[in-house]
C-alpha cells in the first residue's frame, strides 16, 4: 500500500478548470512548462474529503481559499466561494464519487519573472479522485513514530502560515524527508525560534495529559500563527471534545510537555485522526482496538480511540455539509 494515497497520479476521471470540465489528460487540462506557479510556488490549495456525497465542512474550505489567496498576493478575481462550492459539487456528480479527496486550488498561468507574477492571470481548478487509506499498512498497524527536526516552520514575517501556500510546504518536505532519513515515519516541526512544537508537517498535534487534550495555540493577531490551524483541528476542539466531554487547552508546548503527554495523535482532512505510537523513542499508550468500518487503525490510546470514533462519525453524519 503507498503512503502517499493523496496522488492523483493513478487518478482518472474529469478536472474542472476555470469553468469548464476536461479529461485529466488533456492537454487543457495540464499548465504549461513556463507556468510561473510551477517555477515560484504562487499557488493556494484545499484538501478536502467528501463523504457519500457531502463534502465536509465545504464552506470553511473554500472561505479558506479565497484567504489564502488574498494573504499569498495571488489575487483570483471572480472566484468567488458560491464559484467554488458549484465547481466541487458539480464535479463529483460529473466523476460519480461519493466518498472522494478534492483538491480545489488557485494558481498563475505561464510566464517567468518573479515580479512578472504580478500581471499573470490566475486560474482556479478542482481535481478529485475516490477515496482511500491514506496510511500504508505499519502505520495502520502501530501508529506514528515522529522525530523532531532541524527544518522549522517558516516565520509570518515571510509567508503567513495561516495561508495554505504551496510554497509553505516546502519546508515540510524537508522535515519529512529529515525524519523519514532517520528511520520514522514523518517529523515534529519547532516554530521560527526553535523554541516551541507547533505542528506536523501536514497536521496539526494533540497531546493528552490525564485526559486534557493539549494543543498548540494561535497567536492573538491570527495571522502570526507559526502553523496552520486547520480545520479538522477546529473540528476536535469545537464540536469533538466538547461532545465526548474532554477539556482542550490550547497552549504553547515544549518538547518536555511533548515527552511527558500519555498518549497523541495528529488530525488533518486528508489523514483525519491518526494515533502517534512515539516521539523522539518516548513511547505513549497504545493499546488493541477493534476493527471498524469508519476507521483502519489497529492499535491506540483509550482517549484517543475516542476521539477517533466520534471524529470519523461526525464526519459521515447526514446532517454535516
């Protein structure tokens, strides 16, 4: 099983681009050599999952989009979040997916230049493809085992981390690709400074003390958060914990909080709800759980099995959209 089950490269089906639907291989459907986002990373993204047909929380997504492309001075006039909403949905209906991954994104057209970027159209596409595992069988099997890195999160002062930037995820490359060089599964990334833990390189953390979910916290100006606070994050805090009746505090960590927590886990809407099995060679409870058809995992922490539970039932919930 491949790890990275989010690639479309096994994919067929149809893409949306600015309006009109194409073959993914057509060549209209494929950016020039010269795209200017391809050579500079001025490209703005959601990964999204929808769930027998609902795409959930759609609105906040594409809401999310339209930010981030503001926040990355990639500027999409007439994509509006009514445009991208219609282009989601019509998209799986025209494809016949039920349960699928969406990428819906905005990006420059051909030119090169930096400053060229500036006077470049930009373009606005979605591709989906049907759902799947997103982790290969070992982690499945024990969960997550992370290391912290060298490579930290990018500061606010150059990209603003609340925007999900391709550009952004550069360093997360490296810090996964650090971490998966010292033999684990991915990495633990430091803000700017160095000084505290603030994410994964595609998800956001949860350590669990003495059944209080810790998680690190946003800035008071949001967009001087050292991390993406994402929505499935938001989704733990807002409406998972409060109805398993589970205490989040949202604070900042050092790694001592990190190796000292009973158990972890890491959320995100492309890997959902995935226990961590340890950090740095500290391990935390896991335990056997049962098989279930909403989630793949085999082994975790009693409070994160949970959470993992009522995540993956509110998600498939006929009243979420």
């Amino acid at each position: 099983m491949s790890m990275i089950n989010e690639t479309f490269a096994d994919a067929v089906g149809y893409v949306y681009l600015d309006g009109e639907f194409y073959n993914l291989y057509d060549r209209e459907a494929n950016p020039s050599l010269a795209n200017h986002s391809l050579h500079y990373g001025g490209l703005v993204f959601e990964g999204e999952r929808a769930y027998e047909g609902r795409i959930f929380r759609s609105e906040d997504h594409s809401k999310r989009l339209v930010r981030s492309a503001e926040l990355a001075k990639t500027p999409a006039p007439g994509v509006t979040v009514d445009i991208i909403e219609k282009a989601k949905y019509d998209l799986l209906e025209k494809n016949g997916f039920k349960n699928a991954y969406l990428r819906a994104f905005i990006f420059r057209g051909p030119g090169l230049g930096v400053k060229a970027g500036k006077d470049i159209q930009t373009h606005f596409a979605v591709v989906a493809k049907p759902a799947s595992v997103y982790w290969p069988d070992h982690i499945l099997e024990n969960g997550l085992r992370l290391h912290t890195v060298d490579t930290r999160k990018i500061s606010h002062h150059s990209i603003k981390q609340t925007s999900k930037a391709s550009a952004n995820y550069q360093a997360s490359q490296i810090a996964s690709y650090s971490a998966m060089e010292m033999g684990y599964d991915d990495a633990l990334m430091y803000d700017p400074k160095g000084k505290y833990i603030v994410e994964l390189p595609v998800a956001n953390p949860f350590f669990i003390k003495d059944e209080v979910l810790y998680t690190p916290k946003t800035a008071k100006d949001f967009d001087k958060t050292p991390f993406l606070p994402g929505i499935t994050r938001d989704t733990i805090i807002n409406i998972v914990a409060p109805k398993l009746g589970l205490t989040v505090v949202e604070k900042h960590i050092a790694l001592s909080d990190v190796l000292h927590a009973d158990e972890a886990f890491s959320v995100g809407s492309a890997t959902e709800v995935t226990p961590i099995a340890e950090i740095n060679n500290t391990a935390y409870l896991m335990n056997d759980i049962p098989p279930s058809d909403i989630y793949n995992f085999r082994r975790s922490g009693p409070v994160t099995h949970k959470v993992m539970q009522a995540y993956a039932e509110h998600v498939r919930s006929p009243v979420v959209v």
